[in-house]
C-alpha cells in the first residue's frame, strides 16, 4: 500500500514518527526516548535540542526502509503543548525550557485569574502564559532576548521547513487565545510585560505550512514536493483515542483521562457553574473534562499497597473482592482534580473503612473510583441535555484486567475499547486527507485509521450495589469540595 503520511509527535519523554498508507493502516513507526531534568522540586525543563536529536534518529531509521519516505504526500506535526519554545535573534533555543508539568507558576496564576477572570479550563498552572510571567519575574534576561514564541512541534516544523507557525490549539492551551475572536489575547502578553510581536501567525490544523528545506528532503530521503501542514497540540487525542460518534463518551484511560463526548458541528453547550466546558478547536467539537489522577492513582494504590508484588498478580487479588468492595469506595483525586471540581487543593480519600477490609479491597476500590469519577462525568453531561449510552475507553488503562468490565458496571452502559498503540496521531492522518482534498471526509480518514474495538457489557446484577456506591461517592466528594475550598 502506497505510504501517505508521515506523523510526527514530540511528547514529553519520547518522540514518534509514524507513517501512514493511503487506507489508514500503518506502514512503520519509529521511535526514540529522552529525559528532562527536574532542579528544583517541582520544576521541569527540557532541552529542544533532545527533541531535534530523537526526530533525526527516528528519520534516519525510517529513511533506510525502501521508497518509503519517497512517496510521503503529507507532512503533520503533534506534540506536548503548554511548553513555550522562545527562540532570539538567530532563531536559537533560549534556555530554560519550561515543560508544561512544571508548577513553579502557581502564584503567578493566580495574579493572572484575579485580572483577567478566566474560566478554569482557560487558565491553570500548566499552561504557557503563567510560566512566561514566572520568567519574566524571574529570569528578565532571558525574555529580553525572545524573539519568537513557538510550542514543541511548531520548533520542529520550524527545523524542517524554515517557516514559522502555529496552529489554533496551541493559544488555547497557553491561555493567549481570544476564544470569542479566535486569534491573539495579545493584552495577556502586554500585561506581564512581554512584546506581543513574539507570537506567530496562527493556521488551521490542516492549513498549508510550508515545503521541507532541500537539505532535509536530501538527508532523509523524503519527497520534496510532500506538503507540511500546521497539525496540532495533542489535545487531538479528545478525537483521536477512539473514533467520536454521537451519544458515545471517549475516555483515555492513562494516567490522567481525557473525557469527552462530540457535539454537532458548530453546536456549543454552556456550563453555567463551569464544571464540564465545549472544546471548539478541533474538526469535531467536544464536551467534557479531564480528570488528573486516573491511572495514577492506580498506580499509586498498587505501590504502596504492594510492595514487592507485581502489578498483575495485585490486581487479580483485586479482582477476587466483591463488587463494590464491601462497602469502601475512593475519591481519586490525589494530585488536586481538574474537571469538574477544578480544585487543586482537594485530596483523594477512602471512606467505609472497617477492620474487615484487606488490601485488596483499597485496591479494588481505587479502580471502582476512577468508574465512579467517570460516572460522575456522566450526570453532569446528562443535566446539560446532551444524550450517552455508550463508552468508548482507550488508553494504557484499558490493558488492566477487569477494568473496563468494571467501569461497565458502575456506569451501566456497553463500553467498547480500542486497544491500538497509537492514538494521537490518528487524527494527523484525517487533516492530512482533508489538506490534500481527496474527497473523503475527515470524520471517514479517521474511522478508517481504526480497527474494530472490542465490546464490553454491564452486568446488571451489580446494577444495585455500584448506585448505592455512587450516591455515597457523589455526596462525600461534593463534601470534600466544599471542605478544601475552605482550606
């Protein structure tokens, strides 16, 4: 099959290079791993020049596989977004780089949520524009020297292709994004103090951005005449871990989850107390949330309640406790939550404790947290009139047994996994079909990238026992909400 696309993505810890055929199946895929450092607690910087390094690596090996590169149509770009590339003069990384997990900025979110009031999916500690205050506070020389104000995928376009861009998803996720004009907040910028000619001109996902420089087409043995579209951040996994569709919720089940269910092209749904938000930048407008601590809390519960004993045999102890637990259940909120309590002073908690309960209940009970969180989502979606009756999970956390037959369960509806390794670039591939106008739509390019996912069904004998759970669940971490607000 004739390769199509190469998609490119620049994560925190590793870069991949994926090649697509015409049909949507996957002809290759590279990778190549990094580190960052962390010098203080809390603190996180990276190095563009590891990025640089893991695409040429990962190039190199796909250039070695026969007419491979040669025949690339498209060219698109994802990655980690939040963290600010600031390029000087010559076009050179200033350091440091501060990655988007970074939370040195917290007090200047705060200053920035008292003068502009953002809604709390438009501002957190994450995003770029707290981090620049920081730096701006704090290290004044650097940002004296900014010329230019990239992301990482952007930086790496910027390598292969001489121009600079970005695209729509990256303002939204700096908190520089005008969602009404949809271009520039460039006030943000002017009030801590940063010239706002440092931004790029913003594209469309699949907007034209430019040609590879002859020297790179030359080095990699790519096609020269293959075009470079914008991409974007890798919020495309709301549309690309499991393929959208109406009344279905799409959950990444990794370490934290990304839960979302599509609207109607241009359709908007309001919050009015701002727990769930519309996300409007993609192809497919998505409602929903992210909840922080998902699989890590898992993660976490496995740890340090088993010690010495591996991940899989834990879980089949686990899995041998009653549903329900015997009565505990668990708030998985151990670093803070964002949706829908966008509180990141509240804390996870067990409750229903009796000296009746092993470890394996606890176990247990962190998995049927996570369902219930995810149930939780649910009712808030319903209450703001859209319609759910199925589950669509993806991610590292679908690979845990029994886990997706559980959140089954608890939220009593068919889930269907999809189990493929890739997920962000899946949705690269769609632009890329809508860039080159080949007539398939891009809700089609990206079904097609798919396979069939596997499908699950609640048991409705645990019907009773998990809305017991949920009642209780819904009423303490409503409490806790209240609680830590005032602490």
């Amino acid at each position: 099959m004739k390769p199509f696309v190469l998609a490119m993505d620049v994560g925190t810890s590793s870069f991949k290079a994926v090649v697509y055929a015409v049909d949507g199946r996957i002809l290759a895929s590279e990778s190549s791993s990094y580190e960052y450092a962390s010098p203080q607690a809390g603190w996180a910087e990276a190095s563009p020049q590891d990025w640089q390094q893991a695409m040429e690596e990962c190039l190199t090996r796909l250039s070695k596989m026969p007419h491979l590169l040669q025949q690339i149509e498209v060219i698109a770009f994802t990655g980690q977004m939040h963290t600010a590339v600031l390029l000087d003069a010559d076009l050179k990384p200033l350091e440091p780089t501060i990655l988007w997990l970074d939370r040195r900025a917290a007090a200047e979110t705060s200053e920035l949520q008292s003068a502009f009031q953002m809604p709390p999916f438009q501002l957190n500690s994450t995003y770029t524009l707290p981090k620049l205050y920081w730096m701006r506070k704090h290290i004044p020389e650097v940002i004296h020297k900014a010329r230019h104000l990239l992301w990482p995928k952007d930086y790496l376009r910027f390598l292969v292709t001489g121009e600079i861009f970005t695209d729509i998803t990256e303002p939204g996720g700096a908190a520089l994004l005008n969602w009404d004009a949809m271009d520039w907040a460039k006030e943000r910028l002017v009030f801590i103090g940063l010239n706002p000619e440092i931004l790029p001109p913003i594209l469309q996902p699949e907007d034209e951005a430019g040609f590879l420089l002859p020297q790179v087409a030359e080095r990699f043995n790519i096609n020269p005449q293959a075009k470079v579209i914008a991409g974007a951040g890798d919020v495309l996994a709301l549309i690309s871990s499991a393929p959208p569709a109406k009344g279905r919720l799409n959950c990444s089940l990794g370490s934290s989850s990304m839960i979302f269910c599509p609207l109607e092209p241009h359709e908007t749904v309001v919050d009015p107390r701002n727990r769930i938000y519309t996300y409007p930048l993609l192809r497919v407008p998505m409602l929903g949330g992210v909840s922080s601590t998902t699989g890590a809390a898992l993660q976490w519960a496995w740890k340090n309640l088993y010690p010495g004993v591996s991940f899989e045999s834990a879980i089949v102890e686990a899995l041998d406790v009653p549903a329900g637990s015997d009565g505990v259940y668990f708030l998985p909120f151990l670093s803070g939550e964002r949706s829908p309590f966008w509180n990141d002073q509240l804390r996870g908690s067990f409750h229903g404790l009796s000296l009746a309960h092993s470890r394996a209940h606890l176990l247990r009970a962190v998995m049927e947290g996570v369902g219930l969180s995810l149930s939780y989502m649910i009712q808030i979606i319903h209450e703001l009139g859209v319609g759910i009756h199925e589950i669509a999970l993806a991610g590292g956390g679908t690979k845990t047994p029994g886990w997706p037959q559980m959140i089954a369960d608890i939220c009593q509806m068919p889930v269907c996994v999809y189990s493929g390794q890739e997920t962000v670039t899946h949705a690269l591939f769609a632009y890329a079909c809508l860039a080159k106008q080949g007539g398939r739509s891009f809700e089609q390019a990206l079904l097609d990238t798919f396979e069939e996912p596997d499908w699950l069904y609640p048991n409705a004998k645990t019907a009773s026992i998990y809305q017991k759970l949920y009642t209780h669940y819904k009423a303490q971490a409503e409490f806790n909400q209240e609680l830590f607000k005032s602490n």
